[in-house]
C-alpha cells in the first residue's frame, strides 16, 4: 500500500504529458492533484515565513504586513481570476488536442499578464501612505509600513505573472512546472528572509522592508523559470515571440472567462478589506491577531485550493473532449476528497490552535485573537470542502458569472452587514466577525451545490 502510494507520488512530480481525459477518474484526479496541492502549500509559504520572522520585531511589524497584504488581496484576486481564465481556455485546447491553439492561447496570456501587472503595481506604489492611512494604520505603524507597502506593491508585475503562467502549466495539465517554480521561490524566500530582515552576516538589518526585499527576490527568480520553460523549443507549449502579437478573438475569448473569475475574488478579497477594518476599530493586537490567523488558515485552503484547481483542469479538459458526464463525477469526488480533508483541518484548529499560534510570539492579547479565529473560521469548513471545489468547477468549464453572482450574495449582503452588526452592535467583538465568515462560506458551498447539480455549465462555450 505505501509502495504504491510512493510510485504514484514520484508519476505525478514528473511532469510528464498525458491524456486526463482517457485514464480512470480516480487516477487523473490524484496524478494532478498531488503537484496542485503541493504548489499551492508553497504559495502560502510565502506569507506564513515572512509573518514568522516579522512576527519577532513586534506587533507594529505584523501589523505592518497585514495592513499591506490586505491591499495585496484586490492584486491577488485579479491574478487569481486572470489565472482561471487561462486555466479554463488552455485546459479546453488541450482537451481539445489542439496544439497550435494551445500555444497561442499561453503567448496571449502571457502578454495580458505583463499589460494587467504594470497597471496594478504604478498607481498602487504611487498611492501608498494613502492606502494604508484608509486601513486605519497608527501613525507607529506607517513608519514602517510605507517603505514594506511601496515595495510589495512594485511586485505586482511579478505576482501577476508568476499567478497566470502558473495557471497556464495547470490548465495544459503539467502542475509539476508551477510546483517546481513555486519551490524555488520559496527556498530562495526562506533563505533570505532571516538574512535581511535581521542583518545578518554581510547582509543590512532592514527590519520588516527585509520581508518585502526577500519575497520579490524570490518570487522574480520563480517567474524566470516559468518563462524559461515556456519558451523552451522542446517544451510542452514551446511559445515563440510571434505568439505575443494580440490576436483579437483569442485576447476577448480569455478577457471574457477571466472577467467572472477577477469579479469573484474581488468581491471576496473587498470583503475582506471590510472585514480587517472592522478588526482594526479594537486595536492593533486584534489586527496583528487576525492577520496571522489568515496566514495560518491560508496553508490549510490553498493545498484544498489546489484539489478545487484540478477539479477546474479536469472539467475544462472533458468538456473539450465532449465527456460532460466525466466531467461531473470528476468534480463530486474532488468534493468528497476535499470535504475530508477540510474536516480533519478543523479538528486540528481546534485541538492545537494554541501551540501553532505560539510559534508567532505576538504577545498574549494578539495570540488570543489568532486562537479565536482559527476555531470558529475553521466550523465553515465542512461546506467550504465542496464549497470551492464546486465554484472552481464552474469556472473551469467557463461559466465564471455564476460564481460572481453567488459571491455577490453571500459576501457583500451577507458577510459584510453580518460582521458589522454581530462585532458592533451586538457586541461580539472581532468574533462576531469570524463567526460571519464561516456563515458566509457554508451558505455558499450550499448555493454553488444547487446550482452546479443543474448541468447549465455543461454547455458553456470557451
């Protein structure tokens, strides 16, 4: 039994090319989920690291971050929805065996990434104390979070392409590209984070700005393998610098897929800017408390994240085979795979929320609030397991409008007036607004059931 799971975990980390739609469903589903899960446990490595170290300057500094990542959000969203756009056209080409269009498609994608990456990094560095002042950041707090802001902002170009060329490699169903750049940047990231955040050895002690310098560094070199191996003549895609000239119906066909996926994380990433707002009117400690709470959090959605992703690949790839029934049992036993897990994150939030928080050494007030999040964000989980594998679905077979709407509903008429009203007039405090989060998720998990049981996405045309 272990043997076997060891030789299907050594298949999937190859990266070799084949044909999801023609194996056993369980088998595809765990040859691209493996990679997925792991690149998306290395996206949230990202944070979790650089919260860890920041956290050993003080409160001021993890406020610093959270006050940043909170305006990082929007950016993340965009590339989000822009990636599942992407993922949802290529994996159709490649499902398809069609190529030549596949290529075209990652040379378009490309080249949209790089043109939404510079419009968000130059207005936001431009406008930084600004941003931060609108959080409610205390005059100790903008000291340092200005420079850290400015910084992470200018990588939003990278962030941008690192998000869709990762979607790219997903949705031609080779997830071992993405992990391997994502490992990279990460390993990069650890290392020098200590290095410059402390001032150690031949390195300038730059406090919480060191996180930032670190991060870019990492997350830059991780784009340079991306596009290395997009441009590789013996690659999977093998793009060429004629692929980069717009072509008109191949640029409208990803805008308009990617459209619904931006919308979704915007409205949920908005959502949240309103949510740390609301934290913020208890103080710093609740701020710094809630913000290393989501980064914990983050390491346990994203590996489920990257399940809902090959949810996303496979319905794309059926779809263009003309497989909608494979295509529906695909994403029920992500579902089933995902709830699972998600549970068993539940349980361990609850049992060892102390001991994970400790390692953050925020002071005792702040660990208070991170503990509080964890155990009662974490009772939404059951639902939230299918919740996103189903919404990832839906996008991955093009019908991203569904999702927006249901994200519409649940988080700007329900989370949102929810988290006010439970934390302010009804006195709960920054639990009143964990509590609206895991209502929020569970009704839409409910929602995206109903309505993916339908079959409508089944025939959506990308």
């Amino acid at each position: 039994m272990l043997r076997r799971l060891y030789d299907i975990i050594l298949e999937s980390l190859r990266g070799e090319e084949r044909d999801y739609t023609a194996m056993g469903i369980r088998r595809a589903i765990v040859l691209l989920s493996i990679p997925m899960i792991l690149e998306m446990g290395m996206e949230a490595l990202f944070a979790l690291v650089d919260t860890f170290f920041v956290s050993k300057l003080g409160t001021v500094a993890t406020a610093t971050i959270t006050l940043t990542e909170t305006w990082m959000v929007p950016v993340y969203s965009i590339a989000w929805g822009l990636g599942m756009g992407i993922t949802a056209v290529v994996a159709r080409r490649t499902g398809e065996k069609d190529k030549n269009a596949g290529r075209i498609a990652a040379g378009q994608s490309l080249m949209i990434a790089v043109i939404t990456g510079v419009m968000l990094a130059v207005p936001a560095v431009i406008a930084a104390p600004w941003l931060l002042q609108v959080m409610g950041a205390e005059p100790a707090v903008l000291v340092s979070a200005v420079p850290y802001a400015r910084l992470m902002f200018a990588s939003n170009l990278i962030v941008t392409l690192l998000f869709a060329m990762n979607a790219v490699f997903r949705g031609a169903g080779n997830a071992n590209i993405a992990l391997r750049t994502l490992v990279i940047a990460n390993l990069i990231n650890c290392v020098l984070d200590p290095l410059f955040i402390f001032g150690i050895g031949p390195f300038p002690a730059m406090g919480v700005q060191g996180a930032a310098v670190a991060t870019t560094i990492g997350r830059s070199i991780g784009v340079l393998f991306l596009l290395w191996n997009l441009f590789r003549a013996d690659g999977l895609l093998a793009v060429r610098l004629s692929d980069l000239r717009p072509i008109g119906s191949v640029v409208q066909n990803i805008v308009k897929v990617s459209m619904g996926g931006i919308g979704q994380f915007l409205i949920a990433s908005l959502s949240w800017v309103f949510l740390v707002r609301v934290v913020a009117e208890f103080g710093t400690d609740a701020v710094g408390g809630y913000g290393v709470a989501v980064r914990i959090i983050i390491v346990a959605l994203l590996p489920a994240w990257g399940m809902a992703n090959a949810a996303a690949t496979l319905v794309g790839q059926n779809l263009g085979a003309e497989q909608p029934g494979r295509a529906q049992s695909s994403v029920w036993l992500c579902g089933h795979y995902n709830m699972f897990f998600m549970v068993l994150i539940t349980l361990f939030f609850w049992l060892a929320a102390p001991w994970v928080v400790s390692f953050f050494s925020q002071g005792a007030e702040a660990d208070a609030y991170s503990i509080s999040a964890l155990r009662v964000i974490s009772l939404g989980y059951f639902f939230y397991g299918y919740g996103m594998v189903l919404a990832q679905a839906l996008n991955g077979a093009g019908d991203s409008l569904t999702p927006t709407w249901l994200n519409v509903i649940c988080f700007w008429l329900i989370e949102i007036p929810l988290a006010w009203a439970l934390a302010k007039p009804l006195g709960m405090g920054p639990v009143g607004v964990f509590t609206s989060v895991a209502i929020s998720e569970s009704i839409l998990a409910v929602l995206c059931a109903i309505i993916f049981q339908r079959g409508k996405w089944k025939t959506v045309k990308v």
